[in-house]
C-alpha cells in the first residue's frame, strides 16, 4: 500500500514499469509508510499490518504457520498480537522471532517480552532506553550481555554512521563490526534501519549466510538507502539479491 504523496507516485510508477500487480486498493489517502508482513518462504505475504481485521479486532487472519520461517515485529506491536505470536513460537520454537525497536519510548511497552525473541535490533538510543528501564547502565555493552542473559540469540545495536556491535548468546560475545566505507554524500537517514534490518534477516535466517557477511550486506544495503534519493526499490531485485546473496 502507498500513499498519494511523491514517494507514492514513485512506487506506482515503478511497480508499473516492471510489471508487477498493484491494484488500485493499494492506494490510500495519505501518506506513504512503512508496514509489517508475515510471509512464508516463498516470500509470500501471509498477513499484514494492514489487515482490517488485526488493526479493528486484533485477530490474524488464518494462517498456516508450518510455512512461516521468520516473524518480524516492532516494538510498538500491542500487547493482545505479542502474546498471540509468542503462542505460535513456543508451539513451533523452528519459527525465529524478531523484534526491532521503534523508539526509545517503546522499551516499556516490549521489556517484559525480551526473552521470547530470537533476534533483537535497534539503535544506540533505543538501546538505553532499554537499559534505562530493566536497570542496566548505559554502557552498550552492558546492554547487549543483559538482552543475552535475558534469552535473546543475537542482538544488534547500530550506531549510525559509526559502528555496529553484535552480541551473540552461542559464544556470549559482543563484537564490534567498523563500517566497510566511507559514506562520502549522505542525502537522508530516513529507511537506514529498516534497511538494515530487511538485508540481515534476509542474508541470516533466509539464505543462511554467517554473522560477519550478513553485517556486511546490511551495511552496504543501508549505505545505498542513505546516499540515494529514491527508494531502494529502484535498485530491486538483482542488486538486492547479488549483495545478500554473493
């Protein structure tokens, strides 16, 4: 779904010219946003945030779960949908259970949850927030042992353009991964971490890639994100695809 606005405008032209359905209940009056999906591993979209009957009734539409490989959620998900997830993980404890963080003041809302989730993300800020509210100390790295001890698998803090620090509960490290370049001309930060985000997930958990090259292929899908104008949809699919993938 897009909105009438002129990132809208740029997704419907762009959908058109390389032949991909979009009908017009696509298009809302408003704004262009971001939403949340459930898909299987065909890449199949099974719900989304977008589905009435989750936004008015907070019920998910009927699913067959044995499909799902990955649940991404944010931060700022209500509890009632949280708790209906967190059923299906602990029934299929194969499903990987993610959570990024969508503004320090979300962290009281999601604290109590931390311990279901196999992968947590967020940035420097929102990760104090957390640490402000379980009691931690400032200290990132404090930040990342507490969600380790908490039951957290892997735990990523980015820093901007500085660094991102991973936390793993295999080993119970915490490493510092330096940014791969320079970004010489940032034009916006706006979709930096959902891209980050999406490229990681994807490059892990759906083509299995290590730690170290699913880093990689984040920082390099955020540095396009941060030094382009337009959405990364107008580099989708193949460049996506070579850089998560190689």
């Amino acid at each position: 779904m897009y909105g009438k606005d002129d990132i809208g405008k740029f997704f419907a032209r762009h959908l058109k010219n390389k032949n991909i359905e979009a009908p017009a209940s696509n298009i809302v009056d408003g704004n262009s946003g971001i939403f949340v999906a459930v898909l299987n591993q065909k890449g199949d979209t099974l719900f989304d945030k977008a589905d009435t009957r989750i936004f008015q009734k907070q019920q998910f539409p009927k699913i067959d779960w044995d499909t799902v490989k990955v649940i991404m959620v944010l931060s700022s998900t209500s509890a009632k949908i949280l708790k209906q997830l967190i059923k299906v993980k602990r029934a299929r404890p194969d499903i990987t259970l993610c959570v990024e963080m969508s503004g320090g003041k979300t962290a009281e809302h999601i604290a109590p949850y931390l311990s279901c989730f196999d992968f947590y993300i967020s940035n420097r800020r929102e990760a104090q927030s957390i640490g402000n509210v379980s009691g931690v100390n400032k200290n990132i790295n404090a930040i990342v042992k507490h969600l380790l001890a908490k039951g957290v698998k892997l735990a990523i803090i980015t820093s901007g353009k500085h660094s991102v620090l991973v936390g793993n509960s295999i080993n119970n490290t915490v490493i510092k991964y330096p940014l791969k370049k320079v970004i010489k001309r940032a034009i916006s930060s706006v979709g930096a971490g959902d891209t980050f985000t999406a490229a990681f997930c994807a490059a892990h958990y759906i083509y299995g890639k290590n730690i170290k090259h699913s880093v990689n292929a984040a920082m390099d899908m955020s540095a396009l994100t941060v030094s382009n104008i337009n959405p990364v949809i107008d580099r989708a699919p193949e460049h996506i695809y070579n850089s998560i993938t190689r």
